[in-house]
C-alpha cells in the first residue's frame, strides 16, 4: 500500500518494485477520475445538454433561434457559446489562486472534492430543466457544471507526474483519457436507451432529464475510488503569504522559468492555438450536426458513441506512435489532421460526409490530449510545485477556449456557424508553426550535447 507515502517516495519506491500492486493501484485511482469526470465532458457537453437546450430554446411559433437571457436578445446557438467561454474564463482567473493555496498547503485533495461535487451536484440540477422552466436556469446550471469539469482538471493532471516518472506518463495518461471514453460511453449508452426505448414509462423530456441526474451521480460516485487511494500531498512552503498574491507570483515564477526552457516555451505556444481549436471542435460538433445538418438526436449520440471508441484507440496509438517517432513529430501529425478536419468540416452538407468527419474526429480526439498532457509532463523542470505548473497550463488551456468559443459564438452570430469553422482552421495553423519551432530547437539542443 501506498496510502500516506508521500509522493516524493513513490519514485524511488517503485525503482525498487517495479512491479508493485500499491503502486498499480494508485496509478489506477488515478485513472478513474477519468471515468467519474469524463461522462460530464461527453454526456452533457457534447450530446444530450446542447441537443435538448436547442430543442428548449426554439420558438416553434415564430420558427425563431433567439432568446431572451436577462433581457439580452441573442441567438441560442451562440449563448451555448458564450457559456462555455464564461465558464472557462472564470476558472482561468480563479485557478491561479487555488493552485497557490494547494501547493503551498499541500491540499489540493480538498479542491479536487470541492470541483467533483459542484460538477456533479450541477449536473444532477438539471435534472429540473424542464421545458418550461426559465432559459436562465439551465444555463446557470450548465456554467456551473463546466466549472465544476474543469477546475478541477488543474488538481487532477498536476497528480501526473508525482505518481508516475518521466518513462510512463504517456502511458498513464492515455490510460486516463481511455479509462474516461469506456466510463462515458457506457453512460452515454444509457442515456441513449433511455431516450430511444423510453423505458420504465419515461416519456416526452424525462428520459433526458434522467440522463442528466445520472451523469451527477456518476461523477461523484466514481470518483470516491480516486479520492480514497490518492496519497496525500506534502506542502511545497513552509511559509504562508495572501493566498490572492501568491497565486499570481507562482504563475510568474512559472512563466520565468518557462522563458528559460525554450522547447517548453515554444510548445505552450503551439498548445494556446491547438488546443483552442481542439476543444472549440470538441464542445460546438453536437451544434453543428444538430443545426446545421438537421441531425436527429437519435444519430447524433450513436455519431458521438462511436467517436469515443475510435478514440480510445487513438489515444492508445498515439502513445504508441509518440514511443517510436517523439512526442513532437505525433502531435505535429495530429495537428494536421485536424486542419483537413476543419476543412472538410466546411464542406460537410450530408450526413454520411458528417458520419466520416466524425470518425477521423475520433481518431485525432484522444490521442492529442492525452498526448499534449503527457508531452507537458514532460517537459517541466523536476519540482514540488507541480499544481502551479499544471496551473500554468490549465491557465493556457482555459484562455485558449475561452477566445475559441466566443470567437465561434461570435462570428456565428454575425454570420454563419459554417464561416465559424474557417477561424478554428487559422488556429490549427498557428500551433502547427509553433510545434515545428519546438521541434527544431529540440533537435537543436540534442546535437549541441
């Protein structure tokens, strides 16, 4: 066992156990949070939550996508926008803070819980968004669901490199995001016997709603394996300064060092403008198919149930591929496929064209997040403050999907969503620049040695 074995131990602990099963379960704890949160990102993010908001939202009378939210007239395509982004900049300015209070307390545990429960508890409360409730309610709700996601995804990969050294995190973390595709298809599978069967008499709205309750109670419940089998941290200060300065000061310091490091820096580049057009794809495809293409829902949660399968084979082929060719030649690769996914987005008008988009989604998906946590892990300097670097990178993340969203939101506003798809293209081709720049000056370094 390796319950309060501090994790400073599990390194040298494992050098001379290889093999051992306390260490196999903390990387499997570990894992599972995957399981718990990733129903959130899947289930109500990507499938039934912006179908059944579409649905909710549509004046049928007047045939009209606009909706009052606190007096504000907007189009309800982007609202869903415009909520995520909110979300997402809300958790990029507070997790600086939070990130300095669990690294100098060593209690980043308690922020791990607090996320997972406002998530999941969120989640459950949309189980009374019903079709005449207020337009306000649920996206309140949905806002704080997805702070809830994604706050505490700082908390959860800072763990990655403290439970596994340099040789197996890509490896643990493409057994993270597979763990999280099986867990949320299998509720995703559920969600979609509920809705297409309507058994147990749910019918009409119900068996969404159901769905929605599910996904809190999976969340959390789950979770409770990776809360009772992570060890506990151990304070990065002695000394305890204002936990609102401090925050920002580590964030400094983070980005002093990351100037110093040039693969790093060039790499967190490349991830601001990748990861802004991943993520954008990621949380707006249900939008699309559904307004765009007219897709019943039916489709589009079999659509996302086979996108998640396909990508936990990419995700474990990447890791695969990344031990072969090096992180930076995958992620390159990956990034490419994702323009011809931008692409021929913009030129989808059918549903089997969308069919075979979402595929080659499928296989980019996985493998460029788990491969991008990974490639980080990496690549950081050896410290104990691994929170306010993963904080860091949450921060870049975060900023990176907030301009994402409100840029699709936007010029879907103004325009069309298929003209939104074009700027999510320019973003691919900024990382991509930006990776070949890392790339180089890596091989660089390596023959100067």
């Amino acid at each position: 066992m390796l319950t309060g074995i501090p994790f400073h131990c599990i390194h040298i602990f494992k050098a001379f156990c290889p093999m051992n099963k306390g260490y196999k379960k903390v990387i499997n704890g570990w894992a599972m949070y995957d399981w718990a949160n990733s129903v959130y990102n899947l289930v109500i993010t990507t499938t039934f939550f912006p179908v059944y908001f579409l649905a909710q939202t549509h004046n049928k009378e007047t045939n009209s996508d606009i909706v009052n939210f606190f007096g504000w007239q907007v189009k309800n395509s982007s609202l869903y926008d415009y909520a995520v982004a909110f979300a997402f900049l809300l958790v990029a300015i507070s997790t600086p803070i939070l990130s300095s209070i669990a690294d100098s307390r060593g209690n980043k545990m308690r922020f791990l819980k607090f996320f997972c429960y406002l998530g999941g508890l969120s989640c459950s409360a949309l189980f009374f968004f019903k079709m005449d409730a207020a337009v306000e309610y649920g996206v309140i709700c949905f806002i704080l669901a997805t702070i809830g996601w994604c706050g505490g995804l700082v908390f959860y990969n800072s763990y990655l490199p403290e439970i596994a050294p340099v040789e197996d995190r890509d490896r643990v973390s493409a057994r993270g995001f597979s763990l999280g595709y099986v867990g949320s298809v299998i509720l995703q599978i559920i969600g979609f016997v509920l809705v297409a069967f309507e058994p147990f008499g749910l019918k009409g709205e119900w068996p969404v709603l159901v769905t929605f309750l599910l996904v809190g109670i999976w969340w959390i419940g789950f979770a409770q394996i990776t809360f009772r089998t992570l060890p506990p941290s151990a304070p990065a200060e002695e000394q305890q300064g204002s936990i609102f300065r401090d925050g920002f000061i580590e964030l400094k310091k983070v980005y002093a060092q990351v100037r110093q490091l040039p693969v790093l820096k060039r790499y967190l580049r490349a991830f601001f403008f990748y990861s802004m057009g991943v993520q954008t794809v990621m949380l707006a495809a249900t939008i699309f198919g559904s307004k765009l293409l007219n897709l019943p829902s039916t489709n589009l949660i079999i659509v996302i149930v086979v996108i998640q399968v396909v990508a936990i084979l990419g995700a474990w082929g990447m890791a695969r591929l990344s031990g072969i060719f090096g992180n930076f030649k995958v992620l390159i690769a990956t990034v490419i496929l994702w323009i011809i996914v931008c692409i021929a987005a913009y030129f989808t008008y059918t549903e089997n064209q969308f069919y075979g988009l979402a595929v080659l989604v499928g296989l980019v998906m996985g493998g460029i997040q788990s491969l991008s946590r990974s490639t980080y892990a990496k690549l950081i300097p050896e410290t104990r403050d691994t929170t306010s670097f993963f904080s860091y990178y949450d921060v870049t993340e975060k900023i990176g999907i907030v301009l994402g969203m409100f840029s699709f939101g936007l010029i879907d506003q103004m325009y069309s969503m298929r003209h939104s798809v074009l700027i999510l293209t320019a973003y691919f081709a900024v990382g991509l620049l930006f990776l070949f720049a890392a790339l180089l000056k890596q091989s660089k370094l390596a023959k100067d040695k």
